[in-house]
C-alpha cells in the first residue's frame, strides 16, 4: 500500500459517480468566482483610472514641454532654423522617448509647434471689442492642423517660399467658433504688430471645423477652438476678445519678427488605454521623472537646457489614489468574507465525505494502511476530479471577464483546487490517526470539548477582538476618520490593487461571525439538554425520537453550523453595506433639492405658477417661500442665504423630509411687537458667529432686518450650504418676501409636466434625476457591484452548506423511516420526525445569524464611511455614509434558512415514502 494505484481510482470514480460530479461542480464554480473576482476588480479599477484621467481636461492630464525663449546668443539664422518643422519634429521624437512607462502617449492627440507667450492686441475695426479694448491673438504654428480639422470654407493656410522673422504677410486659418465671435471670414487680414518692423499681415484662408473637440490636440489649449472674453482687473469691469489664429508649421519664424515673444512647446497626450489600476505607483513615479527628474533631463538634452515641464496629471493620478484608498479597504472586507465562507463549504465537502467513508477507512488502517499511504489514496482520487474541475473553472473566467493581469486569477483558482484536494485526505489523516475499528461515540450532547479546541477558540476570540478594536479605532482605509482617505502612497496603491494594507481589519467581520460560531457550537447541547426531559413526558414518541436524534449529531456534522454564520453574518453585513449606499444617496439628493422637486428662480415667481405645480400629476404639497442669495449678515457683511417661509408649513416639510425638523412656533414672528427681531433657524456656523444676540441682515435688495437665532440645524431644506438663515416670510418686507422658490413633495412627480409647468420663468430641480447623478465613477460602481455580489455568493453558499449538512445524513434517515414505518410510523410522523431533527441546527443558525450580524455591524460601523463609495465628492458631506443595520438584510438570510431546512427535511420524507421500505431494510445495508 506504499504506491497509489490507478485502479484504486478507477474504482472510487466508478463506486460514486454522483459525489464526484457534485465535487467537480463544486470545485468549477468556486474556483470560477475566486477567478472572476480579481479580474473584475481589475477591469473595475482601469476603467475608473481612465474614467478619471478622461474626465480631467486635458489641459490638466496633459504634460506641457515648453522652452521659455531661444537663446539670446543665436543667430538670427539659427534662431529661424530652431523654429522650423524639422527640428521641432525631431525633438519630439525625443521628448516621446523619454516618457517612461507605463505612462504612454497618445501620439494622435499629441502635438508640438511654436506660438507666442504674450497675446497681441490687434488694431482692425471689423473685430468686435466689447469694451473699447482692442482683441488679443495668440499666433500659433501647430503640427497636424489638417489632420485634426476639417475645412469648411477656404483652404489650408501655406508658405510661399521660405518665411522669415522679416516675412511681411502670411497666412492663417480659424475655427468656425473663433470665425463668428471675431467677425473672421475667408480674405479677412489681421494686422498683428512687429517688432521693429512693419505690421505683420495675417491673412485668413480657411474657416475649420475641429473633428475631435475635446481631445488633446484642441483642448489643450481651449483659446485654440474657442475664443474668450477676458475680464481686465478694474473698478469698473472690462472685457476684450482672446483668440487664436492657426499658421502653417513653416510660418514659425515669422512669429520672431513680433513682440509676442514666441516659445516653442511640445505637448504630451496620455495614452488611456494603457492606464491600469495596478500600475499606479508607476504612474506617478513616470510623471514625476518627465516633470521633475530624469525624463526631464532626457528631454532637456534633445530639446534645449531651459526646458521646463508642467502638468497636473500627477493631481489627478493622486485624486483617484484617494478614492481608491477609500473604496478598496470596503471591498476587501466583501472578498474576505465570501472567500471565508466559500473555504469553510469546501472544508465542510471534505469533511462529510470523510465522515460517510469513516468504516472503509477505519478498515483500511485496521488492515494495515499508513497514514501517508492512506492520505496519498484519498489525494489522488481528489486531485482527478478537482484539478480538471478547477482549470475549466479558471478557463472559463478568463473567457468570461477580459482583463490584462491573469496571475492574481490562476493563484486563487489554484488555492481553491489545492484546498479543495488537501480537504478530505487531511480530515481522514487526523480523524484515523490511531488504528480501531469501532469509534468512540462523538455525540453533540455528550462529548466534552478539548483543551486544544478550547485554547485555539480563546486565541481566536483575541484575534477577532483586536481587529474589531483596530476597525473602530482607525476605520477601513487605516486612518482615523473619513477624511483620512487621503493617506499615503503606500495607501493608494494598495487600495488600488484591490486589497487593504491590513488583512486583518479586513477580516473583522469575518472574525465576529467565526467566533459567535464557535460560542453556539458550545451553546448548542444545552438547549437539547433541557428540552429532552419535557420530550419525554409528550404523547407520541416523535418528539422525544427527533430530539434525541438530534443531540446525537457528531461533533463533525456541527461544522455547517460555522459556514452558515459565518455566511448569514457575511450577508447582513453586505447587505447593510448596499442598503448604506442607497440610504446615504437618497439623503444627499434630498438635501441637495430639499423635497422631491425644486422650482426656482431669479426673480419673483409669476403669481399663477404654484396653481399650475399643484396640478402636475404626482404632486402632494406645494410649499411657497422666497430665498435670497445675496444677503449679507452683521457688521462685518458676512454672506449668507436667507429664506423666508410660513413656519408652520415649513415645520410641516422639514418633519416629512427629516431635514432639520423644529418646532413651528419657535419661529413665528411675535406678535406684540412689530419692530421686534425676527426668531430665525441657523446653520451652526452662523449660529457660533452670532451666539443668541440680536443682528443685522442686509437683504439682496437693499432692506434690512434684525433676526435673532433660535433654532440652529446642521440642515434645512429651503437652503443648501453652510452659512443659512430661515425667518418667517410674514416678518419681511414686501420685496423681500417675494415668492422664489417652490418645495414639492409627492409621490413620483411628473417632470416633464413639471418644467411645462414652470415654464422659463424658473428652474426645475428634480431628486430622483439628482439621485441618478451620484454614481460618480466606474470604481464607485464596481464597489457596490462587488458588494452585491458578495452577498448573493454567500447566501449561496450558506444554502449549499445546509443541502452538504442534510445531504450526509439522507441515507441514514431514510433507513430509519423505513424500520420506524414497520413499527407503525404514519407518513405524518415521518416528515415530522425529519423537520423536527433538523431544525434545532437551523433555528440556532438562523437564531444565532441575525443578531450576529446586528452585533457586527454595531461594533464596526464606527470605523466603517460609505462616503467615498456613496457619492462624488462634490455631492459628499458629514454623516451621509454611516453604516446601519439594514432589517431586511438581517431577516432574509435567516428566514431562508429555515424554509430551506424544512423543505429539504419534507422533501426527503415524500421522497422515501414514494420509494418504499424494501431496500432499505435488507440486511448488511446501513445506509
């Protein structure tokens, strides 16, 4: 028995096809998911990188190469030359060698040429001046203008010959955009003045039309497709046109001619579909070389020594680091858990399986069998049916999900196989150390836990109480707060690859649920104990039979009890993590709006629109207030927002929103004084500025009133920001209290009967289009994708587990039913006796489960913010991600236990009785 034969698994295979295909299935799915899931998040975070580097204008994500000024020691001969096409060219062929990867360029969007620093004002009367000041061009030489552009008047501009600083006339083309602010058609000349020279005459032969406007090559440089009005820093405001007009790369050296002071510049596109998450330290590390290190002195030595390099790209690399740091620690706590709770189902398969060849083994060690040589049997007749199951598992992921890196996916596929294979010959081994042949008896009742089993349970408590300790202490992302996302490189990057820094914090959750687990398992024979007595005194011996079967369950079969807490807790926790996001969306989009719909206006609301609102389908109340911007309050003119409503009205929306609910009457005006102050509801901010004293607020129009603070909310729906006063409307004066603004609160307003409704006097605000904008980026989606994920894949895997727990004991019950059927047992009794033995697991499943994972929750939510994975930034404020319990996620799991463990139960009893007793009762076969 030294050697592993093939006959021997021939054999097996042959003996229980049905076991290995349910192995095989087990092992493909599992292995399929562990796969899929870095690959996911692989394609998760790329597309999040690039959504943000896309989003970013390019005049931020591009890198700006540009030398000041040409050398005050050149020849005018070679100070031409510097500027020509050909050497400008070459140069950019050498800056492009420098950009070090995995940061590439986007060669199409790329661009270099020559254009002045200092816009010129131009004197020609047909172009437009807002304010008396004459419009300033900028003269730019760009390579690829004709490949970046489509004609549609005119021609390209050309050279005749060769252009100098002396050349007297050349020509240009235009944007259709800068053609029709600037008054520029086809024939137009611009006159731009020369340096020591005569005017430069600029005469237009093309009017263009950008093909692609917002990529690099044009919005680089905005001026170059669309023209501005710049505001000059004056008492009295001024504004004069910024434009830009487009000469032929050969027209360069013409620009030395002009005081402009021309530079030449070379201009880098990040290539995004190069961009990977995992890369990102990378990334930054070739930003800051072509910015500030080698890659600069690369570009220095093909370009000129006073090159200089400018970028905000490395900002926004640095932004999204942030929001990886804050939404990869809460995915990992997702991974961990499912990945604990799909390795304890896989442990558990190994461990049924050794418990149903518990005789055949013990037989084989009673006739001689090694331990090594036994383990090396059960080894290889796993290994034929797991590492096929696992490799198509793992082929079919790599089909499925698309991703650059394949290592993270053949490692956890290969770490569900290789457990998936050590399970049952490792359980065997320790289980059949000692050679016999009849077992002690290991009931759940009876058999008193170790002292190992003790001190390992008593080092994992500690364990899991550190982490809880370390998650509330310092939260998910490892710092102390919310705000503490920001965190180091070190932080991005690991969050950007997907797992936290610290898997033990990760692993909290898990931890809770793992050790609540464990004090049931020793929980569990009391309540049997206790009940056994009663049972013995009912009528019927169905009762008594279910309990006494049940407090005879090995210590081993115990095991599903561990994968379904720890699944169920897995499940409320993700699921309160999903119903966290939506719940902190839905809060910012109602403080964002203030109802279910906003109308508003600059100016007063015509006198028959409310009517018109109430009339829109799905409105229920309309609530009328005016709100002014531009008040300004005490001696120091503090801006503030000031609205104005009907208290009671007001109190009546802020409790149907929970949006700072108040008292009505602590706002109304008083009464017996007509000059008195008027109580008014604060931010906190000006509640600190202002204490409880009388003040002065200047109203947008001029008028003043003295308010007094009452009632101070961090929030109110009338208003959105930090700095807000809410006064009685009634206590304002007649412009002042003019209607602005419509609060409407009903079931599923009609928006496009809404803003037909408000017409173009006002604005219509809706919250459910609000709430729809607040999936900000890629990652933020794949996090709650990954998360609800996680939840499904745990609630499956706590149903497989319960199926594995009444699967093993089927044959045994159905040779039960069968004898106890030939002592007179109904039908009745029979599905009775199989519900009522299974469910004392599956009630303390259930029972155990749901405030296991209220406790988690509890415990965690301190250090936990749904912010970052909630809402974008702009949209984020305090306390909008807080987790909390989510009933629903709490209830369905453990519910569904239940009606499982009981269909499953009912299910076997028809199934034995359709079958007949027979078989089973013939002699030498136990089932």
């Amino acid at each position: 028995m030294n050697r592993v034969a093939a006959s021997w698994v021939r054999v097996r295979l042959r003996t229980a096809p049905a076991a290995a295909a349910a192995l095989a299935l087990l092992v493909a799915l599992t292995a399929c998911l562990a796969a899929v899931f870095p690959r996911t998040l692989d394609r998760y975070q790329d597309a999040g990188l690039v959504h943000a580097v896309e989003r970013a204008h390019p005049d931020r994500t591009s890198v700006w190469l540009y030398a000041p000024r040409l050398d005050d020691g050149f020849g005018q001969r070679q100070r031409e030359d510097a500027l020509r096409p050909r050497a400008l060219e070459r140069q950019f062929a050498g800056v492009l060698r420098a950009v070090q990867r995995p940061l590439t360029a986007d060669r199409a969007q790329s661009s270099y040429g020559v254009q002045n620093s200092d816009p010129l004002a131009v004197p020609d009367a047909f172009i437009p001046r807002p304010s008396g000041l004459p419009a300033r061009l900028r003269l730019v030489a760009q390579n690829g203008l004709g490949g970046h552009s489509s004609v549609r008047t005119g021609r390209l501009p050309r050279v005749n010959g060769t252009v100098t600083a002396a050349t007297a006339e050349v020509e240009a083309a235009v944007t259709a955009e800068t053609a029709r602010s600037l008054h520029l058609r086809v024939g137009s000349v611009v006159h731009v003045p020369g340096a020591a020279r005569r005017p430069l005459a600029v005469r237009v032969t093309g009017v263009l039309d950008p093909r692609e406007p917002g990529g690099a090559y044009w919005a680089s440089e905005p001026v170059l497709r669309t023209p501005s009005l710049v505001r000059v820093p004056s008492a009295d405001p001024q504004y004069y046109w910024l434009g830009a007009l487009l000469l032929p790369p050969e027209a360069a050296p013409a620009l030395l001619g002009t005081p402009g002071h021309p530079f030449r510049y070379w201009q880098v596109a990040p290539g995004t579909r190069a961009l990977h998450a995992h890369e990102l330290g990378g990334l930054k590390s070739a930003v800051a070389a072509l910015e500030s290190g080698p890659g600069l002195g690369q570009v220095r030595t093909v370009t000129d020594q006073t090159t200089q390099a400018d970028t905000d790209l490395d900002d926004v690399l640095n932004d999204y680091g942030r929001l990886a740091a804050g939404i990869g620690p809460l995915v990992s706590v997702a991974a961990f858990g499912t990945a604990t709770v799909a390795a304890v189902v896989l442990l558990m398969a190994g461990g049924l399986a050794a418990d149903r060849r518990r005789a055949e083994l013990a037989l084989l060690r009673a006739r001689g069998a090694s331990l090594r040589a036994l383990g090396g049997r059960l080894l290889a007749e796993t290994a034929v049916v797991a590492v096929p199951a696992g490799a198509l598992g793992l082929a079919a992921a790599l089909l499925a999900v698309p991703a650059e890196r394949r290592v993270p996916a053949v490692l956890a596929a290969v770490a569900v196989t290789a457990l998936a294979c050590l399970a049952l010959p490792l359980r065997a081994m320790v289980t059949h150390r000692a050679v016999r042949v009849h077992g002690p008896r290991e009931d759940a009742v009876s058999r008193r836990p170790s002292r190992r089993r003790t001190v390992a349970e008593l080092t994992l408590l500690v364990i899991a109480a550190g982490a809880v300790e370390a998650l509330r202490r310092r939260g998910v992302s490892g710092t102390s707060g919310p705000s503490g996302a920001s965190g180091s490189g070190r932080a991005s990057a690991g969050a950007s690859s997907g797992v936290s820094g610290d898997q033990l914090v990760s692993l909290a959750p898990v931890l809770v649920g793992v050790i609540a687990a464990l004090v049931l398992v020793r929980l569990y024979p009391l309540p049997l104990r206790r009940l056994a007595g009663p049972a013995r005194r009912l009528r019927g011996a169905v009762g008594h039979l279910s309990l006494a079967r049940a407090g005879r369950t090995s210590v081993s079969a115990v095991l599903p009890l561990l994968a379904l807490l720890t699944a169920l807790t897995t499940a409320a926790f993700g699921g309160s993590v999903l119903a966290g996001i939506a719940d902190a969306r839905d809060r910012a989009a109602l403080t964002a709006v203030g109802a279910d719909a906003r109308v508003e206006g600059s100016a007063a609301l015509p006198a028959g629109l409310p009517d018109r609102v109430r009339r829109v389908p799905g409105v229920g109340h309309v609530d009328e207030m005016s709100v002014d911007y531009q008040a300004k309050a005490g001696a120091n003119l503090t801006p503030v927002s000031l609205a104005g409503v009907a208290p009671a009205d007001y109190a009546s929306l802020a409790g149907r929103t929970g949006l700072g609910p108040f008292p009505a009457e602590r706002l109304r005006r008083p009464s017996a004084a007509h000059h008195s102050p008027l109580p008014a509801l604060a931010s906190p901010s000006v509640a600190r500025a202002y204490g409880t004293q009388p003040f002065p607020v200047r109203l947008g129009d001029g008028a003043g009133v003295t308010v007094r603070i009452a009632v101070v909310r961090d929030r109110t729906p009338a208003v959105v920001g930090d700095d807000f006063l809410v006064v009685d409307r009634a206590g304002l004066d007649r412009t002042a209290a003019r209607r602005t603004t419509l609060l409407v609160t009903g079931a599923h307003p009609d928006a496009r009967a809404l803003r037909a409704a408000a017409g173009k006097a006002a604005s219509v605000q809706l919250r459910s289009e609000e709430r729809a904008r607040y999936v900000d980026s890629p990652l933020q989606t794949g996090a709650g994708r990954v998360y609800a994920a996680a939840v499904a894949a745990s609630a499956g895997y706590a149903v497989l587990a319960l199926l594995l727990a009444l699967l093993r004991a089927a044959p045994e019950r159905t040779a039960l039913l069968a004898r106890l059927r030939t002592m007179g047992l109904t039908r009745a009794q029979g599905r009775r006796l199989l519900i009522l033995e299974s469910l004392p697991q599956a009630v303390l499943a259930a029972a155990g489960g749901a405030p296991t994972g209220w406790a988690t929750i509890r415990l965690l939510s301190p250090g936990i913010d749904l912010t970052t994975v909630a809402l974008p930034p702009a949209a984020a404020y305090s306390g909008a991600g807080v987790l909390r319990t989510d009933p629903l996620s709490l209830a369905l799991p453990a519910a569904a236990v239940l009606f499982l463990a009981v269909g499953v139960a009912a299910g076997q009893a028809w199934w034995t009785g359709r079958k007949g007793s027979v078989r089973e009762l013939r002699a030498g076969d136990s089932g």
